[in-house]
C-alpha cells in the first residue's frame, strides 16, 4: 500500500471543505445544487464519472462509484451536502466564509456534515491517485435534505435510484471520537438510533368574551395534560446496544459513580437503583426510555379572547422495537381526560434493528481506532437523533455511525450552534482513521 502523507493530504481535504463551506445550503430551501456540482467538477478532474440525481430543479443528490473485484458487497461513504441555519449576529466568524484560525476551520457544516463529505472526497481521490485496487465498490454518497427528513435525499434515492446505492454496509455521520484533555478517551460507533414521533395534542373549548371565564377553558385543560404528561415517567429499559454503551461506560472511568452503576446496571438487587441513578444524566435517561419533550404550544388569536382550541407538539424518541400504538395508549392512560385529542406522525428514521457490531465494518472501525489513537476505548452508541442511516438499514444496508474527527464536549455543541468548527489536526487524523478502515475493508 502507498505511504500517505495524512498531514498534506488533511490540508486537501481542508481545501475541499472551504469552498463547499462556502455554498450556502442552509435547509430550507437547501439548494444544494451548487455543492454537488463542486464535488462533481472535483471528480471528474480525476476522470471519474459521479452522477447528478436531482428530484427537483435547485436540489440534488449526488453519486460516484469506484469499481472493485466484486468480492464483496458495495460500501457507502454517506454525507448530506444540506445544512440547519444560523444566528449570523451571534457568530464571531462568517458562518459561510470558512475562516481559519488559531488551528481550526470555521463554518456552517464543518461538523454537521460537510467535514464528512468532504474528507470521504479526499479518500477517494487519494485512492484514485494512488491507483489503489478495491476488493468491493466504493460508493461516494453525497445527499439532500437530511436536515429536513431526507424526502428529497436519501428517501428519494432509496425509491427511485436504489439501484445506484444497491450496498451491504454504510459509514455515515452518528458517533463520536471524544477529545479530552488532548487525548482520544474513546469511540463510540453508532448503530443504532431511537425512532422519532411528532405527538400532537388537542384541546377544544368554547370561544367567547375573556371577561367571562368559562370552565371548558383550552389552555387551562391543556395545561393539565402536559402536567400529567410531565409526571409520566416511561419506563427504564435496556437493549444490546445500551447494554454495550454502559459496559463501555463501566471501563472508562471505572472508580467513578457512574463507571459503578454502568457495572451494575443489570445487577438482580441494585440494577434498578442503577439505572435511576444513570437515567439522571440527560443522555443516559435518553437512551434508556422512550423521551418526551414538549416543543410547541399553540393557541388563541387576541388577548381578550376565549380560544376555541390549544394545541401543543411533543417530540418523542422511541427505542428501537417499541411500539408507537402502546405508546399512544400509555400516555392517554397518563392523562387521564378523553377529552384531549391526540394524533402522531412518524419522523424520518425508520423502526430497525441495529446494525450488528459483529459487522466486518464495525470491526474495522474498531481496530483502526486502536491504530490511529492508542488506548481509546471503542462501543457502540445509541443516536438520539436521527440520521439518514435509518432509511437505509430499512432497506437492508449495515450502517454504522462515526464523526471522524476527534472533538471535545464543548466542540459537539457547536453543531447546530454558534461557530462551528473542526481542527486542522483533528481532520487530518480522522482522515488517517478513516484510511486505515478503508484498508481493512475495501482495498484489496
């Protein structure tokens, strides 16, 4: 295998990063045409021939193949070129103007998921240039729309083009590298994720004149089931993949509190003391129970007016296998009032099993994170959040979630904030990382 400079070839990757930084897709509208035309004009410079898949005039998807021996099933290197807005006033850089400074590249994406598509461009390239023979096809899958529920990307691909991202297993946005005090503490490798609900809640009441109160009062009502709701608490529940994390969790800091009870968090006397005492932490309580987190609250026209409806949006987050019927059921029983309507709509990620961690390509990801960053721990991870990856594991494709790039707590909190950014170095040795995956898995 060549000798990669990671460092020259990081500064690339950097380069590539910038100018599609550059191209606002902030969805909506998202408009990512301009982006996927600048991945395209990159690759055919080195003669390859990547597809425009456009479901509308000013959106696209678009898709590159590197043929291989056919030993095995085709890999997918998924990123989506569309990105949440911003607060521009509340930026200390241009959110669009991929400043660097001090060591790090700043912009809209840099994390959330341009860096991705961006430093899986490089890897291709760099096998491209290199003429580095492939074992399985290599895919380059840069999608629309993930931000908004993937309807014109990954949905649209997988109905109409399925065809040209027909593949056995994925690398997609979803984990985590943990910097922490300069080190790589561990590596959470998502394959899993919750499955998301929107809940809507009704209430009628009579309109009128608001100097006379009446009793049917829809805020009031309202107000009382969200109490109720809030006073629900959904049961605490374990899975392969928590159960995973927790052991993971139990080795890390294993003196600690929490490294105790994620040792015990299935012990026949004190488990359930340890799980109330784990579900104290935001994202612990998250993965261990169905979550339900109010997000809108509706109602009344003038401030003198009785209002004839209130309404309110939950955003809920089911584990996996968990049924949304017994759900709805569980939380009517919470609230108590036949009176209070309640209806649902499912969010893009689709109900699916996680994705094996016996999976050859977890497997590498896991061994390249020893390679890359000696002493790291490695597990799975459950996402709270969605991604693109569930569509696909619906479909049959293995996915399995990382962001490269090693990041402390308060850099993951710059996604979807202020000042997103990525280190010079932390890309260059999540480039390295991803290499070595790729050697394990595609080259032949």
């Amino acid at each position: 295998m060549p000798q990669i400079d990671f460092t020259k070839a990081g500064e690339e990757g950097i380069k590539i990063l910038s100018e599609v930084i550059r191209i606002n897709t902030v969805n909506p509208p998202g408009d990512e045409l301009a982006a996927a035309l600048s991945y395209k004009k990159l690759f055919e410079e080195v003669d390859l021939k990547p597809e425009l898949l456009k479901p509308s005039e000013a959106r696209a998807n678009l898709v590159v193949r590197l043929q291989g021996k056919g030993k095995a099933g085709p890999l997918i290197l998924l990123s989506h070129l569309d990105v949440v807005g911003v607060e521009r006033e509340k930026w200390k850089y241009d959110p669009f103007g991929a400043t660097v400074d001090d060591g790090f590249l700043y912009g809209r994406g840099a994390i959330d998921d341009k860096g991705m598509g961006a430093l899986f461009a490089e890897l291709v390239l760099l096998i491209v240039r290199h003429k580095i023979p492939l074992k399985r096809d290599l895919l380059f899958v840069a999608c629309a729309d993930e931000e908004a529920g993937g309807k014109l990307g990954i949905s649209w691909l997988i109905e109409n083009h399925r065809e040209k991202i027909f593949a056995e297993a994925a690398i997609n946005e979803g984990g985590r590298v943990k910097l922490n005090n300069g080190k790589v503490e561990y590596v959470a490798i998502q394959n899993a994720e919750k499955v998301p609900y929107h809940i809507h809640l009704k209430v009628r009441g009579t309109p009128g004149h608001a100097s006379i109160p009446l009793p049917d009062n829809a805020i009031f009502r309202l107000a009382k089931a969200l109490a109720k709701i809030e006073e629900y608490k959904t049961p605490l529940k374990l899975n392969d993949t928590t159960r995973a994390v927790f052991k993971g969790v139990a080795e890390l800091d294993p003196a600690s509190p929490t490294g105790f009870f994620a040792r015990n968090v299935e012990d026949p006397l004190i488990g359930a003391f340890a799980r109330e005492q784990l579900a104290k932490h935001p994202y612990f309580n998250s993965i261990l129970r169905n979550s339900i987190a109010p997000t809108i609250f509706k109602s009344g026209i003038r401030e003198n007016v009785l209002p004839s409806e209130a309404e309110a949006t939950l955003n809920c987050r089911l584990l996996p296998g968990e049924r949304i019927d017994e759900f709805i059921s569980e939380l009517k029983r919470a609230v108590g009032d036949d009176t209070v309507e309640i209806s649902f709509r499912q969010g893009k990620a689709a109900d699916v099993s996680p994705s094996p961690a016996s999976h050859e390509v977890f497997q590498a990801l896991a061994r390249s994170t020893i390679k890359t960053w000696p002493g790291a721990k490695v597990f799975p991870f459950m996402s709270t959040g969605a991604t693109d990856s569930a569509e696909l594991r619906a479909s049959g494709v293995a996915c399995f979630g990382i962001l490269p790039f090693p990041l402390t707590e308060a850099d993951e909190a710059r996604m979807h904030g202020h000042d997103e950014r990525v280190s010079l170095q932390g890309f260059a040795e999540g480039l390295a990382f991803m290499y070595r995956t790729l050697e394990e898995v595609v080259f032949a």
